[in-house]
C-alpha cells in the first residue's frame, strides 16, 4: 500500500515539520536515532500482500520472546564504535611482517585505537551470532529475511573465526589483531555496514512488537473483501465511545454529518489508523476488524492555504480532491479520508463540488472514501442513490441543549449547534446589543469600560 507523507502525519503516524508526532508514545520504542529512523522507514512503507502482512504479524507476535534477553543498550554501543572505526581515515596496519613491527614502535597510540576497535568489532559479531540464534527459525516478510540474510553473511564469514583467534592469542593478541585491519576496514567493509544497517532495522521490528503488545489492540483479518469495523476508537483515546463501521460490499461512499465536536474528524482519523496499521502488520485499536488490502490510502483532514506558492485553501482542497481521482482512474484501490472538503470556497459552490465528488466516488468499483460534511443538503438531495451510506455522529438532549455522545448511526443529522454555541457563549447577545440602532454608541462604550 502506498501512503503519502501528507497522510502520514495528519493522521499522526509521523511527526509534522514542527516535531509535533502524536502517536510517538505508541509507537516508537527504538533504542537509537537510527533505529528511530528506521522505524519511520517502515511507517512510511506498508505491505500490499495479505500473504507478507500475515507474516509480519506472526513475526511481531514472535519477537518479543526471541529478543526478550537482547541487551540494547551495549549493542548500541558497539554499533556506533565499529561504525565510527569504519569511517576512520587512520593508515591501514602493515601486513608485511617487519613493517607492522616498525608500526608497533612507532605509531603507539594509533596501534592501540586499532586493537581496541578490532576488538569491538570481534564483540559485535559474537552479539549479532548469539541473536541470530535467537531468531532462527522466525518467518517474517521480505524485509525481516534481510535482517536474517545479514545476519547469516556476516556471522559466517571466517573473519568472525580469525578475530576470535587474535583475541585468544594471549602475547601476540595485538599484533594478531591489528593484522586483521584491512580485512575488517577495506574486504568486510560493506558487509559490516550492511549488518549495521540491518540491526537498526531489527531496533524497528522490537518497538514494532512492543507497540503491537499494547492491551486493546486486535488483530485485523486482511484478506476479507468486506469492511468491518468493531469497537473503532482513537488510540489516543483510551476510554473513547466505540462505534462500529460494517460498510456493505456495494457502498463505496461512508458520507459523515454531524455538528462540530460531534467526534467526525477523530473517526476519520481513527479509521485511516486502523486502514494504516493493518497493513503494517500491528493490531489495531478495535475489538474486530475487517480490512480489505487496498493500493493507497490518502488523507485530506489538515488542509491549509500555503502563501509561499501563492495557493489558496480551496485550491489546496481541490488538489487532493485531484489526488484521489488520479489513482482512482489508474484503477487502484483506494481509500480516502475527506473532512470538511471545499470549505475554502462559498456554501453554493462546496454543495455543488461535493456532490459531484459523491457521484463520482459512488461508482468506484473497489475502495472506501469517507466524506465528512455539514452539507446536508448534499445528502438530501441524493438518498436512495446506490453506492452511498448515510451515516451520522449522534447528538444527544441535555438539560441546557445538546450533550454529545460521540456515537455513530445510520442516517443524516440535522443537528446545527452554531448559533446554539454564539447563544452559550453569550457571543450572540453581544452582537444584538450591537445591532441595536437605538443605542449603537452607548452600547460599545459600556464594553469598552467593561474590558
């Protein structure tokens, strides 16, 4: 499944330009920058194959028991030195007999950084032997079997055989070892880099599987054609209203209305989770789930105008409305979060842009789009029309209005709060006090006084 970047951090799975990475506490349990930056690497790269996405998901159940006596914090360590000791510039140790005797004399304290690192890198391959221990016999996907591959090449080759040797060599250890520095520095270079770089990818499998033991979280089945999604909340709600979300085989279009604060834009980006996890191999945060293996998922829930490029808000819109459709027509599976879209023009031309958008998307032959709207005008004018599931966030009565519930149904609300909340917050008796004509002037003095 492809996932823009955009995406990926208005539904908080990345972090924003600002550092700003909501879902941070979730999922990153990396144990170096690296391993960090591998993990964003994997966030940014879901599967596309049930098969390889039932195999990542067996693997992260897997992992935390096979890692579970892994030091992290000394395998670090000697990660960042033989890094480092890779990229030093220091003279290779001579090889001839005579020379790497005059090098000994004179080059004292070159020669002991050289023991020294050569040694680090003898303990590094022990460590990487003793996990490829652990991990033998674990199936994961494509990228797990790179980690194994690295494993198995640099563990076997015979330089891990020959400085164990020079370790053991008692008098001679410094000089048996220093003789292996061209070997480590120039022939092995790029295989120890590689396993490097495959260790940092191991860091992101573990936060994967710690994330993935997270309580509430369930597996989802993706090979089901249908979408079905029960007990959806946020993550980041941990004692959110579940909804469920069982949308039909023909209904391609999930057209959300409810009044603001009503909970439709934590839905949309509980959903897109959901979509985005399952196809990361992690369980998501619902008691059940249904999700079909889709091409691309793409978000439009933080649209803004952008006065650098000299884009306007509705232009913006109407760009990642193009977005959609272009992947739509390409006959990929799409899945589409639209919150609020066209509202950077006037009523009328977002009534009539949205529902063109709605009968477009209503004959898609595969794909979810989730339109958030307070249009409801859209979704009179257009019930009974195949493809289309009208659904709706419920608002309750209370005692001084209206309470919300935060709850999902069937059906259009008709529910409008906001000249309820201009009355609530006295805003709109302030404005008739202005409006009055009889005393405009008297009225805007008392205030000022007032502040």
């Amino acid at each position: 499944m492809q996932v823009d970047k955009r995406s990926l951090i208005d539904l908080g799975i990345l972090p924003d330009a600002s550092g700003a990475w909501p879902l941070i506490g979730l999922l990153d349990h990396t144990h170096s920058r690296a391993g960090l930056d591998a993990l964003k690497g994997q966030l940014a790269n879901p599967l596309g194959d049930a098969t390889e996405i039932r195999r990542r998901q067996q693997l992260l159940r897997a992992l935390p028991t096979a890692l579970m006596h892994v030091q992290w914090t000394p395998l670090v360590a000697l990660s960042r030195d033989v890094d480092a000791f890779l990229d030093s510039n220091y003279v290779v140790f001579p090889e001839a007999r005579v020379d790497a005797a005059l090098f000994i004399v004179r080059h004292r304290d070159i020669v002991e950084y050289l023991e020294a690192r050569l040694a680090t890198v003898s303990q590094l391959l022990e460590v990487c032997a003793s996990i490829r221990d652990r991990l033998r016999g674990l199936e994961g996907d494509a990228a797990f079997a790179e980690i194994l591959t690295a494993l198995n090449d640099a563990v076997d080759q015979p330089l891990r055989g020959a400085l164990r040797r020079a370790e053991s060599s008692g008098a001679t250890r410094r000089l048996a070892l220093c003789a292996l520095d061209r070997e480590v520095r120039t022939d092995a270079r790029d295989t120890l880099r590689h396993l490097l770089r495959m260790m940092h990818r191991l860091d992101a499998f573990a936060s994967l599987a710690v994330a993935a033991a997270r309580p509430g979280f369930t597996y989802p089945t993706v090979h089901a054609a249908q979408w079905s999604l029960l007990g959806v909340r946020h993550p980041l709600l941990e004692r959110g209203v579940p909804n469920d979300v069982q949308v039909a085989d023909a209904e391609r279009v999930m057209f959300l209305t409810g009044p603001n604060m009503a909970g439709k834009s934590t839905l949309l980006r509980a959903i897109g989770i959901i979509v985005h996890f399952a196809h990361i191999g992690l369980p998501v945060p619902a008691a059940d789930a249904q999700v079909p293996v889709v091409d691309r998922l793409i978000s439009s829930l933080g649209i803004e105008d952008n006065i650098v490029r000299g884009e306007s808000l509705y232009l913006a819109e109407v760009r990642r409305v193009k977005h959609v459709v272009t992947h739509v027509l390409r006959g990929e599976r799409v899945v589409a979060l639209l919150d609020e879209v066209f509202r950077g023009t006037n009523a009328k031309d977002a009534g009539d842009a949205t529902g063109l958008l709605v009968d477009g998307l209503a004959c898609v032959p595969a794909g979810l789009f989730v339109v958030a709207s307070h249009l409801v005008e859209v979704a009179e004018t257009r019930l009974g029309r195949p493809g289309i599931a009208w659904w709706c966030m419920q608002v309750g009565a209370s005692v001084d209005g209206h309470a919300f519930t935060y709850g999902l149904a069937r059906g259009i609300s008709n529910v409008r709060l906001g000249m309820a909340l201009l009355e609530t917050e006295g805003v709109a008796g302030m404005l008739r006090e202005l409006a009055d004509t009889e005393r405009p002037r008297a009225a805007l003095v008392n205030h000022s006084r007032l502040s």
